[in-house]
C-alpha cells in the first residue's frame, strides 16, 4: 500500500522563492523548514514536485527517517568537562517543567 505513496520533506526555506514556487509549495501542503508531508503518487504531484526539486528531498514513505534527538544525558557524555558525578546525577535527575507563574487578584 505504501507503494502509491510518496514522502516529501522540505529542506530549504521560502525566502527568495518566487511566486509559482511558493503556490507549489503550499499545494503540496509545505509550509515550514523541515516539513514532512505524505501524498498520493499522481502525475499532478509529480508535476508540482518536479517544478521545486531542489528544495525538497523525495522518497517512499519509509524511506526517509529523521535522525533522532539527542538527549541532554548524551550531551553531558559527550562533553569531556563534565565530571562523572553530574553525569551520574543528570541521568538520575527528572526533566523539569518550566515553573509558571500564577496571576494574583
């Protein structure tokens, strides 16, 4: 099933496109850097991805993956200054929420 489908990515951003691409763009349903979208493989789509191919990256829907994130412990790890006890405590320690004010009446 995955085979009449198609994976695109927005790689670049839209400044300094001109309107045709842009109107492109937004048909595929592309808005921002990085954008993924999965559409059905017709020749109207192919068309629309032909015009802006050197913005996007194309693919089968499991062919593209994005790479993961990584982790604040993986930084630390990574990071020669760091001692192994905070690297010991930040892989103990919970991710904390950013605090949010309440507003007095």
């Amino acid at each position: 099933m995955n085979s009449d489908k198609i994976q695109i990515v927005l790689k670049k951003g839209l400044i300094g496109l001109t309107d045709i691409q842009k109107d492109n763009l937004r048909g595929l349903g592309l808005r921002h850097r990085h954008q993924m979208v999965v559409r059905i493989d017709t020749p109207s789509v192919r068309g629309m991805i032909k015009k802006v191919i050197h913005l996007l990256e194309v693919g089968r829907p499991t062919a593209i993956k994005s790479q993961p994130k990584k982790k604040y412990v993986e930084i630390l790890a990574a990071d020669p200054a760091v001692t192994p006890a905070k690297k010991k405590a930040a892989a103990k320690a919970p991710v904390k929420k950013a605090a949010t004010k309440k507003k007095e009446k």
